[in-house]
C-alpha cells in the first residue's frame, strides 16, 4: 500500500496502472510512426503529448473501476461491466482530446480510429488480467500475530494475493489466547518471531490480538522487528490501509486523538469551498435538461410538489432541509412517523424507481451545496430522528458531523444500500476514513466512482 495525498493505494494496482499507461503510450507512438511513414515527425511535441494522453486514459480508467478486482457471484457480469463501461466513457474523451493535443497536423481519421481499436485492446487485455492472473511483482509477505477471530478476519479482508496484493505467510501465536479459528496447518510452530520474520522474509507483520482478551503481546521482539525495518500494524491501520475503512470494534480514543488525519483546517475548508462551487456549477449546468424532464415526468405522475424537502443533520450538529426530487407518494409517512426507507419500498413511485436507480434524485441537492450547507462529497446527512437513535448506539457516531455532509460519498461508493442499525455502522466506518483522510485527490476520486456506481446500478434502492 502506498498513501499518496492522504490516501491509500494498493502498490499492485498501481503497478497495473503504470504498466498500461506505458503499453499504451508504446501503440500511440507505433501508430503516429505507421501514420506518417518516415516522414518528418516532431517527436519533442509527440512523445509527452503520447504520454498525457496515456495516462489520462489510464487514470480515468482506473476511478471508473476498471482496476478494482471482480470476485464473489457475479465477479464474471462485473468484470464485462466495467470494460464495457470503460470503454463507453473512455472513447468519447478520448477523441476529445485528440482536439486539444497538437496533433492536427499530421493525425488522420484513420489514425485516431486505429487509438481507440488499441485502448479497446489495452482495457480488454487489463479485464482478462484481473479476472485471471493479475499478482504485484513485489507483493509484501505479511504475517499475523493471533490465531482467534481477529486473525480470521484480518485473512478474509486480505483475500487471494490476486486481489490484496499481499500474501498470508502463516500465523503466529501468541501466549494466553483462548482459541485456534485459523487454520491450524497455518500455524508457525516457533517461538521467536523475529528469527521467525527473517526466516520466512516477512515485509509486515499485522497485530490481529487485543490485549483484553487475554492475549499477551510479545512487546519487545514487535519493537525489534519494527527495527529491522519490518512494518508493524495494529488492527485500527490495517482496516484503514486495506479497506478504506476505520474500524469501530478495534477502535480507541486514543487512536483517533493522537493519530494523524482529522485536519479541518481554514485552507482546507477554502480549497474544498472553492472546489465545490466550480464543480457544482458545472454539474448544474449540464444536469439542467435531465432536471427539467424529471421534474415534468414527476407531476405528469403524481402531481405536485415536484421537490421534497426534509431536515437533516449537517456540519456541527446543525439542522438544515435538503431538496431532493420527490420519489414517494404524497402519503409516504401519513402516521408522521419516521421510517428507513428499504430496497423495493412500496412507497415509492414508478418514476421514482427510475430517478432513484440513477441517482437523479439527488441532484437538486446542489442548490444546497451552492448555499453553502452541504458540499458535493462527504458523509450523507441523517434525519435528526434517526441521529439521535444511532448516536446512542454506535460509538464516535457524532464524529462525521466535524464535515460538511454530501451530495455523495465514500461510503456510498464502498457499500451497498442499506437501511438499519448494522448498514450504519458498515457506512459510519468509511464516513470515519473518509473525515480522517479527505483531500482534492479523494473528493475527485469519489465523484469518478459515483459515475461508475450511476452507470453499473450498483447499490440502486
């Protein structure tokens, strides 16, 4: 994992995204050389246009989700998602940036059409790679002190070294814990850990063992791995450099307090501030057509009003209304009672179940980002009903009202719809990272994703 502007990137995708940048900037220079045929070719201009233009492609390929690894049931319909999804966004782009590269002098049609057969090629070649046999050339051999659930847990969240880019040497056990969940042939029958670490060429080693429930660390011979220049983790850094997530069940006070991150700064607020007025402008501008069809489609349905405001809780605690496009019946919550709205909810309107699939519910919240309430990434702002219930029942819940709520976010890109006590919790542990590590690079990053999310339906209710 590399942390880059706050953030952290897996050093096998990043890997991935070098190497095709550079295999596609080699097919952009073999087809400018095919096109002009040895004919006088400017190559100071060519060869780091070439390049600005492999790289963005790669990039924008890359926050569309085409590097992020396909697994489970539908890892198969994923995979062919994303490279048609790719493909789709990446071609209209890129021939608009045939127009601002300086290349009308010399590149024909044909050329530009043989570019974008060969970043076809480049994403259906990286698609194959990940479904089958993408690994990290330096993938770090990690190995894990525990053996109970935390170990189990910190395992699964790893996964296969196709999907981490890590590799699970074995576990190590420590004295006074109560169980073996793991695997027991996995188990390292050895007693110094830091021969143990040399032995096997371990590059981190991952603490899975809370000291509270009877395990007892080994302190000094951590300390002297750490010394001999292996990286020791906690629980709390493990979920946050791994899953983008921090953890409420192996989280301290103690963690958040002396830990870096959490920084609401004045430039930080002026920057974010700055960002979200540019990017929200653009964004109503060109959302201005879709909101007035979606505007008539709702009253020719179900009449006025055509928006639905409701409270909600933003930054400091403070109440604001946000306006979203009404996708329920009138009557929704006649008894006045506050309810989680759930996957399939009979409440909502035939063009509501259209609006709310591709998000465009949302989007008269960017009058309130434009006022100032909310901005276009953040955490999703709660009804001050359901807040007080789950500050009451999950820890550090309060913590995600220190930014202003937004239009998306991270936890809305990472996690799947979800309506109760437990999805909250999933959802508060990115809100947290999220609060921790926010910068450009991630609000950017997040807006790419949603774009991603809208067009695959992932997460629709």
């Amino acid at each position: 994992m590399l942390k880059i502007f706050s953030h952290y990137f897996p050093s096998h995708v990043l890997q991935q995204v070098v190497f095709d940048a550079l295999v596609l900037f080699m097919a952009v220079i073999f087809a400018v050389a095919v096109q002009v045929r040895g004919g006088a070719v400017d190559w100071r201009v060519i060869v780091p246009s070439a390049l600005l233009f492999a790289i963005a492609m790669i990039l924008l390929n890359s926050a569309m989700g085409l590097y992020r690894p396909a697994e489970g049931e539908w890892s198969t319909r994923t995979a062919i998602g994303r490279v048609l999804i790719s493909i789709v966004v990446s071609i209209p782009v890129a021939f608009g940036v045939f127009l601002v590269l300086p290349w009308n002098y010399f590149a024909s049609e044909a050329m530009q059409i043989s570019v974008m057969l060969l970043l076809g090629l480049v994403l259906l070649m990286r698609a194959v790679i990940n479904r089958h046999w993408a690994t990290s050339m330096f993938a770090p051999r990690v190995l894990i002190i525990g053996t109970g659930a935390d170990a189990v847990t910190v395992e699964r969240s790893l996964g296969s070294p196709r999907r981490s880019g890590m590799e699970v040497v074995g576990f190590y056990a420590v004295e006074g814990e109560d169980s073996v969940d793991v695997d027991r042939g996995r188990v390292l029958d050895c007693k110094d850990l830091l021969q143990t670490v040399r032995q096997l060429r371990v590059n981190e080693v991952i603490v899975a063992v809370r000291e509270r429930r009877g395990g007892v660390l080994p302190i000094r011979e951590l300390l002297d791995c750490k010394v001999w220049g292996v990286r020791v983790l906690d629980l709390s850094s493990f979920f946050e450099r791994v899953q983008g997530q921090v953890r409420i069940d192996s989280l301290k006070a103690s963690w958040l307090i002396y830990g870096d991150g959490f920084r609401q700064g004045l430039a930080r607020a002026f920057v974010k501030r700055c960002f979200d007025l540019a990017a929200s402008s653009i964004l109503l501008l060109a959302a201005l057509p879709v909101m007035a069809v979606t505007a008539l489609l709702i009253a020719l349905e179900d009449g006025a009003p055509i928006f639905y405001r409701q409270e909600r809780v933003g930054l400091g605690g403070r109440v604001f209304r946000v306006i979203k496009f009404r996708s329920m019946r009138r009557d929704a919550e006649k008894d006045g009672k506050p309810r989680w709205a759930v996957s399939g909810d009979d409440r909502v309107t035939r063009v509501g179940r259209v609006i709310r699939k591709l998000r465009i519910d949302e989007l008269p919240q960017i009058f309130n980002v434009l006022k100032g309430e909310m901005s276009l990434v953040g955490p999703r702002p709660e009804r001050p009903f359901f807040v007080d219930q789950l500050a009451q029942e999950i820890p550090f819940y309060a913590v995600r009202h220190c930014v202003k709520p937004g239009v998306t976010g991270w936890a809305q890109v990472r996690y799947q719809y979800g309506a109760s006590v437990d999805d909250a919790v999933q959802k508060l542990q990115y809100d947290l990272y999220y609060v921790k590590n926010h910068t450009i690079v991630l609000d950017t990053l997040v807006l790419f994703e949603t774009v991603r999310v809208v067009l695959t339906g992932e997460g629709a209710h």
